[in-house]
C-alpha cells in the first residue's frame, strides 16, 4: 500500500506496510526521498504517529498544541537521501482510539493505563512488546523488496532514543545507530516527555538505581564495535552523563566509540543538533 503524502517538501510517495504483532495492527511507513540522491541507507525510527515526521499533523499533535513541522525529523533525515522508515508506538495507537485517553494529552493520563493493563494482562514488558515491533517492521521492509540493498540505520529521540537503542542492541541487522537523550526506565512508557523534571538527569546519566546504569552498559556493550552517536543536552547533569560513556568505550576497539554530541538547548532536539546527527549518519554508512 502506499499513500501521498499532505505536505508540500514530501517528493515522492510514502509506502505503508502493514504490521500485526500480538493483536495490534500497526502501520509504519516509508519515505525515500526523490529529490536529492539517495544514500542507500534506511533510517528506522520509532515515533509516537508516523505522519508527524513527514510533517503532517495528527489529532494528537492538535490535542497537544504541537506544530509537525517544527519537527518533522523524517524530513530532516531524507533531506540528505537517507530513506525513512517510522514505526508507530503502539501505545499511542491504542490511545488514539479509546474514547477515554484519546482526549488526554499528559503522558502519564494517556499511556499510564495501558502501560499497567498490559503488564497486568500480558506479564511482560511494554518496551519489551514495542521493541518486538520495531524487530517485525525491518522484517517486514526486508520482505517487502522496498529497500532491497540498503544498508539500516536507527535513530531515535528520548522515548523512541530508548526503542532505537534497544533495537540495535538486539538486532543485527541495524548497523549504525544514533540516539538522542534515550529514555530507559521502564516509568518512561507512562511518562515518555518527562526529560525535563526537576531533578532528572538524561541519559547517559548516571541514575540513582543500579539497575538503570547496569541496562545501559548492557545495551551499550551489545551494540559495541557497531558506530554509535549518543546526543544529549549539557544541562542537567552533563559531567556525571559522560561516565558511562567512558565505562562502555572499553567494549569498542582501541575504546573509539561511541561518539558523543552535547548541545546547550535544554532537553528539546534542536536543528542544527538533528543536522549535525543525520551527517553522522552518513559518514559512517557511506
């Protein structure tokens, strides 16, 4: 299936493929750029909606007072050839279409309960579960024959930083990854926006629970020799977020990796960051 795409920057069409995993139909779509060359590199990344990373408002954009095109970092990754490939978070499909939660726009009010009913119902974790996802949809893109030859990437931003990391510390397939301010813990599905609470310090921070620095090293060393660029803001705890960068450079050869990129705006991804990320991209899938 295939879609046109509502924003006027959008050269091209969008490809939907359709994915089912544990009761849930999902939707990810894909985006390779017409305007300017392509790369050969597929970027998987995990989002709330779809359309908002072409730019194209959503009812929980509206709901929220969020433009999509100040974002828009599909866009902004196809805007040097990288084709794009944005998985919906199935928590916020189902909320969409629940006629309670659909009108709440906190994240603790709007995925809070499914976060519990799931863990409740299912016994395992929502992550866990959104990971799974994202592992069918490069399944289902290799399938396809859309991106037959292409090299995959994954990048993600807080909540989805935490997803992409995940991802490519599970799956192979995913050669290259960059994250910005990925969220861990497993209270970020109920409160995925939360970067910015008084006290908080992002990732790769170090936590107060030993179990959240003991996952990073983890994923960390899963993904290690493969190039990885963690970003992230210097406020808030800038100097304690660089030890555990220096612990997992030991899994890297010659402790090269991972890249680092810090900025000073607060918690929120600016432009000229998203820029500096999709450049990285590139050099290291070229």
């Amino acid at each position: 299936m295939s879609r046109e795409p509502a924003h006027p920057g959008v050269r091209g069409t969008i490809h939907q493929l359709q994915l089912r995993n544990d009761g849930i139909d999902l939707v990810a779509e894909l985006y390779r750029p017409l305007s300017v060359p392509s790369t050969g590199v597929v970027v998987v990344v995990p989002c709330y909606d779809t359309p908002p990373l072409f730019a194209e408002p959503t009812a929980r954009t509206e709901l929220a007072d969020l433009d999509p095109s100040a974002a828009a970092q599909g866009l902004q990754l196809a805007a040097v050839g990288h084709s794009v490939l944005a998985v919906p978070w199935r928590f916020e499909q189902i909320a969409a279409h629940d006629p309670v939660l659909a009108e709440e726009s906190g994240a603790a009010e709007r995925y809070g309960p499914l976060a519990a009913r799931h863990q409740r119902e299912q016994g395992g974790s929502p992550i866990g579960r959104s990971v799974a996802d994202l592992m069918l949809a490069v399944t289902a893109l290799q399938e396809s024959g859309l991106a037959d030859g292409s090299r995959l990437a994954t990048f993600g931003d807080r909540l989805g930083g935490g997803l992409a990391l995940r991802l490519a510390a599970l799956d192979e397939r995913i050669e290259v990854a960059a994250v910005h301010e990925p969220r861990l813990d497993a209270a970020d599905v109920a409160e995925p926006d939360q970067s910015s609470r008084p006290g908080h310090v992002p990732f790769p921070g170090q936590g107060p629970q030993h179990e959240e620095r003991q996952e990073a090293d983890d994923l960390l060393s899963l993904i290690a020799p493969r190039p990885l660029l963690l970003a992230g803001s210097t406020h808030g705890g800038a100097r304690q977020g660089l030890e555990p960068i220096r612990r997992a450079r030991r899994h890297w050869p010659d402790q090269e990796g991972p890249d680092l990129l810090r900025h000073e705006n607060e918690h929120a991804l600016p432009h000229h960051v998203m820029a500096g990320i999709r450049e990285w991209l590139r050099d290291r899938t070229c």
